[in-house]
C-alpha cells in the first residue's frame, strides 16, 4: 500500500470517527434528502439517481448535527435541517461543474457531462428551490432565514470570481472575501442552525467555528491542489492553475517573485489550455517563493480562531468531535 493510500485511508477513519456520534441521524439525513427531492418525471429520478450516487463525505451535515447535540440531545428538525444543507451544496457544485464545464466529480461523470449542460443548471436550480421551500412547508423562519442568506452568498461569490478582471491582481483580502463567500458561509450556517436545533444559547460560538472552519478548510483545499500527486504521473495536480484560478499560495509567491518568473506566471495565465510542464513550473515557483509555506501558517491561523471558538462549548462528545473535525480538516493536506 503506497503512503498516499495509507493517508486517505487515515484520513476516511478519521471522519468515521468523527460521524460516530451521529451516524444514525447522518444515515437518516440520506434517507431524508430522498424524500425531499423525490418527483416524477421522464428525466428527474435519473438525474437525482446519479446525483445521490455523487454524495460525498456529508461533512456539512455532520457539523450541524454535532452542533445541535452540544447540549445532548437534538431537535427532530435537525435530520431535516442536515439534509437541507446537503441538498444545498450539491446546488453549488452541480452548478460549479456547469459553469467550469466539468465532466468529472468524485472520479464519477458530471451531471453536466452525463445529460447536458441545460438539465445541470436547471437541476441545480431545483436542488435549491426544493430545499428552501423544505423549510417554507416546514414554517421554519430562522432556519429558512440563515439558509436563503448563506444561498444569496454563495451566489455572490461565484459572480465575483466571475468577474475578475485582471486574475494576478487579486489581492488577499479579495481572496479571504471570496473563500468566506464560496465556502465559509454554509459552513457558518450548517453550525448555527445546527445550534438553533439543539443548542441556541451557543448560537454565536457556533457560528464563529464554522465560518473559520471553512475559512481553514478552503485554504487547505487549495494547499492539497499544489501539493498532492496524482497517481499516474506523479506531478502535482495543478487544476486549479489549469483553470486560471489564483488561491492564497500564489498570491503570497506574487508579493515577492522575480520580475522573469512572475513572467512565467502570466505567460500560464494567457494560455487558453497550460500545459503540465506550464503547470509544474509555476508550481515550483511558487513553493520556492515561501507561497505554500505562507498558506500554511494561514490556515493554521484561521484553525486557530476557530477552535477558541468551541471554549465555550460544554464537554460533550458532540465537541470533541467538532474539535476533531478541525484537526481533520488541516490534516487534509499534503
């Protein structure tokens, strides 16, 4: 078994343990979301077969339902809540794929791939119309309140991505808004509606962690793009230079960089399509220029900030695995 087997295997042991106090709730959220999108159709059980079969670690319920049970027992509603939350990350990464003309997720075809890009962003749309109106049919306010803002979030930040104009010129703070857009921000609400299940008095406190887990836990993902090696080849992945998207590592290495290798960068970004050799030299350009290191300390920062956060927090086995759900996220990296 090679070492990065060895890692992933780890790192899904981990997240088992992590589940253990809500792995029946986790199990009932799977069957909950079925019943949520459930719906005739020539086209849609296809489509949600194919879906659901994409589903991946259930990490974002599994912070709400830890969250909801800080104090013991839960709230019913917080099965439902989990599965609203799932159903609406799936809206974002189904229209991620649509919008990045993706074929694959998870190592499995795209809903973009597999039907056309029309059903992905049309089926997209429906993930997030159905588990708003969930929590409509349900008359759950705050919830519906926490989730519909997180929604609108998630959709500014993609418009912002979009909209960068000159990509080499994204500063930090640009970066950090991002990430708290795209990825903090349902984080943020998994938690607080997971407290507002089960434990509202630490409402602010679980908020707090979430976000700054997510704020970590982005950083990571886009440490892991410049680090991890792909099977085959044994060269750093790369997608995320591939598709022009500049994270914390490079924006960090652009600050101190000679003027000929920030001239090997742009040369990658007019590319239309970089080629790995393109790809592996600004990787090393990076990683020479402190870049990586940068990030780390970063994400080590924002983890930090989000396990003061759980101080408060009684000591339960739903903390201690929250706890552990940070440390899991930082270890995700290579």
């Amino acid at each position: 078994m090679s070492a990065s087997t060895r890692g992933t295997e780890a790192l899904k042991e981990a997240l088992r343990e992590i589940q253990a106090p809500v792995r029946t709730q986790l199990d009932a959220t799977v069957q909950e979301m079925w019943r949520i999108v459930a719906m005739d159709g020539e086209l849609m059980p296809d489509v949600t077969q194919h879906l659901m079969g994409m589903k991946g670690k259930m990490f974002r319920p599994t912070l709400l339902l830890l969250s909801s049970e800080v104090e013991g027992a839960a709230s019913p509603a917080a099965v439902t809540m989990a599965a609203v939350v799932e159903l609406i990350h799936l809206a974002t990464l189904v229209h991620d794929d649509a919008v990045d003309h993706s074929v694959l997720r998870r190592g499995m075809p795209t809903i973009n791939a597999l039907f056309s890009h029309q059903v992905s962003v049309i089926f997209g749309d429906f993930l997030y119309s159905r588990a708003l109106l969930e929590l409509v049919e349900r008359g759950d306010l705050e919830p519906l309140r926490v989730f519909t803002r997180a929604s609108n979030q998630l959709t500014l930040g993609e418009i912002r991505q979009l909209g960068a104009v000159d990509r080499l010129s994204f500063s930090e703070q640009d970066y950090e808004k991002l990430i708290r857009h795209k990825t903090a921000v349902l984080f943020r609400a998994a938690c607080e509606v997971g407290a507002w299940a089960g434990a509202a008095r630490h409402r602010e406190a679980l908020s707090r962690f979430g976000e700054r887990l997510g704020m970590a836990f982005q950083v990571a993902d886009d440490l892991i793009d410049y680090t991890e090696q792909q099977e085959t080849t044994g060269k750093p992945g790369g997608h995320d230079l591939k598709e022009h998207k500049v994270t914390l590592p490079l924006i960090a290495a652009l600050r101190t960089i000679s003027p000929a290798a920030r001239s090997r960068v742009e040369t990658l970004f007019a590319a239309p399509e970089p080629t790995d050799a393109q790809v592996e030299e600004v990787v090393s350009i990076v990683a020479d220029a402190g870049g990586l290191d940068y990030a780390r300390r970063r994400g080590e920062e924002y983890a930090q900030e989000a396990d003061a956060a759980l101080a408060t927090l009684p000591l339960t086995p739903a903390r201690s695995a929250l706890a552990d759900a940070l440390a899991y996220c930082m270890d995700r990296r290579s």
